[in-house]
C-alpha cells in the first residue's frame, strides 16, 4: 500500500529531541498510542487554540499549524464548527461543592475560631464590663472600687434598673443613688419624687440639668459648668462634716448650682457657687444630695485627693445603698397609659433613614453602571508567537483540571469529521451533518477491521471517564486511518 501523503491540516507536534518545544504533557488526558498511515504521530487530545481571539475557549482542532502559533484561516475561522452534532453538552466552569469546600474551609475554620474566642472572652469578662458609673463594673469609669470600700464598711449595694422599684427600696435607713437623672422620663421622675419625699432617707442626685431639677429638686437651679481648676482655693469651703474630712475633692468639670432653700448647704464653690449641694427635706426628714459632677465616684479618680473619703461619708451614712442605673427599658411609656414601647425603627433618627435612601440609591446606579454589556468579543494578534504544542498542552491541563471530558470530545470528533468530509466526497458544509456523513463513511470501512459504529463514534454521548476519552481517541485515529488506506 502506498503512503499517504501527510494531512496538512493536522498539527505536527515537535521533535523532542531538538530542543524546539516539550513533548506531550503526560498530566493530559493520555492519548498515546497508534500512528496513522502518514508517519505521523496521532494528535493530542486537546486541541492548540488559534491565538486570534480573547476569548479563552479552544479553536477548531485541526486548524493549528506549525510552530509560530499562526491561524492559517485567519480571525474568521470560527471556534467551533458549525453543524449539527458537535456534542452533547458543554462544560460548566464552576466549583463543585467538594471544590468550594476545599477552597473554604480554611477561611471558614479561621473565623470560627475567632468567633469561639470572641464569645468566651465576652462570657469571661461580662461581669466585670458594665456601664458608666455602674457598681459592678471594673471599668475606669465604672465604681466597683467605691462599691467594694462600702462594703468592707458594712454597707450594702443594691443596683436596680427601675424607677419603681428604686422608689420601692427607698427609706430611712436606704441611700438612694440616681446615676442619670436627665435621663428619666416624666413616669419615672414622679416616682423618685414620691421617694424624695417619703422615704425620710438620703437621694443622690448625680449631676442633675435644668429639665430634672424643677422636678427632682425644686428649691435649686442650675449655673452653668464649673471646671475642675476653677475650684475655689478654699475648698470645700462650707460646714459640711463629710466635705471638711475630706478636703479637696474632684468634684468639678460638672454642673454648679444656686438655692435660696433654708438650711442648705454648698461646698466646693466656683465662682461663688457650690458644685455640691445639700437640700434638707421639707416633709419627711432626710436630705437631697446634687453632686455637679460624677468623677469622684469613678474607678479611675476615686484614689486622688480627698475623692474617696467624700464618696465613702456621702454615700455610706445608711447601712443601705439603692444605685438606680436608668435603661433604656425603663425609659418606655407610663404603664398605666396603656401606651407600646416604641418599635426598632421609631428608635433610628429620620437623618439615618435619609442616608440609608441614598445609599440604596448609589447602589442601584452601581449595578446598573457594573452591569452593562461588554460587546461582543473582538480577535486580535497574539503579542507573542506561542508554539502550537505548548497552547495544546495548556488547553489539555485546564481542561483535565475542570474534567471537561465533553468539550475534548466534542472538538475530537468535530476535528475527525472536518477530515473525513473531503476523503469521502462530502462537502464540506455537511461534515457535522450524520445523515450526510455517516452513509458516506461506513461503505469504506471493511467488516472485518471495522472499529465500532461509525455513527457512535463521530456523533456519540460525552466519555465517562479519562480512559473512555482516550479509547476514543484511538478509535477516531483507528477509523480515519481505516477510510484513508480504503
């Protein structure tokens, strides 16, 4: 039999012994194996890319030529051949879920143990972290420090978070605390009123406003803000037994206050006026405490000067101590008005809800900015000459990394039919037709070396597995030598 001239539209891989380029990548699909009648090697499975277009997908297999790279037909040429049967399905680039997992569970692991530790150093230290001014919290603004000096004194503190039930603890033998007067409501301000005035006991009224005091403390009136340096050099200046056992104490950078009340008291002036004032009781016995300022109560400024002996006598007379912490619990309407507690969003103010507008805004004018199209893609020259064989090799790695079985496949039996076509007399626009190219095709085949159905192999299903691929591979090389030698 005579040789067949060598096709000239199959690639020609390089001598790997002349240095020209790799030989095939063994970590391809392996496509080893027999020769056809020319001498030639069978091709790889994997087609080289044209090198004209951006767009990633291979070219036509069977139209790369030679070592440069080149596109003998040009940008033209189309990426995949027309026709019918070029395959039965196409290739999804996306993760799997074992894939995604893989890639995840690094990130996944790492934030878990950041969440893990963030909840047990949370739940560790909640008791030690409260609120300003709170007697349970260690905090620099908190007042564990005075809370556990009181103690050691035998007098006890009792933190409650209600106006009623503030009202409801006070009595003689109680001190009453309120840490945020400003903050109370009208219901709330009645009731510490009623306690004022019943209890026969001692209320601290800690840096008291003008909204609080006509209320809360009648008789005085607030004049403006006093600084610490301001302080009269004479302090504390007033016949008060706890403020002269103490001396200098911080009880500036507050309020100050005035009363024309007989019988009061003030100590530590500024400016004439005390930023600590003390208000008998017109009704039941007892006294009103307005200290213009809380630092001298704080953790962190309780040690200096004279701040922890005026905190322990102010606040230690009564074997009892109320500290009523305001919340926002119970800052809701008067229970007996029948009224709701405000809803999440009557709590946001209405310049966030205008900002959040914007935002949406700016956010759909993002989307629709991000989601207009592209065009269609455009062919271009490659910068730089790319040897066939290695654009074949890299197609072939990518495509074993997304196991894409069924686009080698199709471009395999796409590049047998574009060669068989013209061997059997079919023309060339009914080469992926199988009612044309299939009754050409099976009376050059002989029965006895017949290779399969030559329907099943040039337009058959997609390959289980790698070794499916390659057994067709051999079959296509098998059939097209077979029609070659006819």
């Amino acid at each position: 039999m005579t040789p067949t001239p060598p096709d000239p539209t199959r690639p020609t891989p390089p001598d790997p012994g002349n240095g020209t380029g790799p030989a095939q990548d063994t970590a391809t699909p392996a496509l080893s194996g027999t020769e056809n009648g020319t001498g030639h090697p069978r091709n790889t499975a994997m087609p080289a890319p044209s090198g004209t277009t951006t767009d990633a997908g291979p070219a036509r297999p069977g139209t790369d030529h030679g070592t440069d790279g080149t596109h003998p037909g040009g940008p033209g040429h189309p990426t995949t051949p027309p026709g019918q049967g070029t395959g039965t399905g196409t290739t999804s680039t996306a993760l799997t879920r074992a894939q995604l997992w893989t890639r995840a569970r690094g990130f996944l692991l790492a934030v878990a143990v950041l969440l893990t530790a963030a909840v047990a150093l949370a739940g560790l230290r909640a008791g030690d972290h409260h609120g300003r001014l709170d007697p349970r919290s260690a905090d620099p603004d908190g007042s564990r420090a005075l809370a556990q000096l009181l103690k050691e004194r035998g007098v006890t503190t009792r933190v409650v978070t209600n106006a009623q039930e503030a009202a409801a603890a006070a009595g003689p033998g109680t001190t009453l605390l309120v840490a945020d007067p400003d903050l109370l409501g009208e219901p709330q301000r009645r009731a510490i009123r009623s306690a004022i005035d019943l209890s026969g006991g001692r209320t601290v009224l800690v840096a008291p406003g003008s909204p609080t005091l006509p209320e809360l403390a009648p008789a005085a009136h607030a004049k403006g803000f006093a600084h610490q340096r301001d302080l009269d050099p004479g302090t504390p200046a007033c016949t008060l037994p706890a403020a002269g056992t103490a001396g200098r104490a911080g009880t500036g950078d507050g309020l100050r206050y005035t009363t024309d009340l007989p019988g009061a008291t003030g100590c530590y002036p500024s400016g004439g006026h005390p930023t600590l004032l003390v208000l008998p009781s017109t009704t039941k016995g007892g006294d009103t405490v307005l200290l213009g300022s809380e630092t001298f109560l704080l953790n962190k400024r309780l040690a200096d000067e004279g701040n922890a002996s005026l905190a322990l006598q102010l606040l230690g007379s009564r074997p009892e101590l109320v500290w009523y912490l305001p919340t926002p619990a119970d800052m809701s309407a008067d229970p007996g008005t029948g009224a709701q507690d405000p809803a999440l969003l009557d709590l946001v103010p209405s310049g966030w809800t205008w900002a959040l507008l914007q935002l949406f805004v700016a956010a759909a004018l993002a989307a629709l900015w991000r989601a207009r199209r592209l065009g269609p893609l455009v062919t271009e020259d490659l910068p730089v000459a790319i040897r066939a064989s290695e654009a074949t090799e890299g197609h072939a790695r990518l495509y074993r990394r997304a196991d894409a079985r069924d686009r080698a496949a199709t471009v395999l039996r796409a590049a047998a039919r574009e060669r068989l076509a013209p061997l059997v007399g079919v023309p060339a626009p009914q080469a992926h037709d199988p009612a044309a190219l299939v009754p050409a095709v099976s009376p050059r085949l002989t029965a006895g070396g017949r290779p399969s159905d030559p329907a099943a192999l040039l337009f058959g299903t997609t390959p289980a597995d790698d070794a499916a691929l390659v057994a067709l591979a051999d079959h296509l090389d098998a059939l097209e030598r077979e029609v070659r030698s006819s």
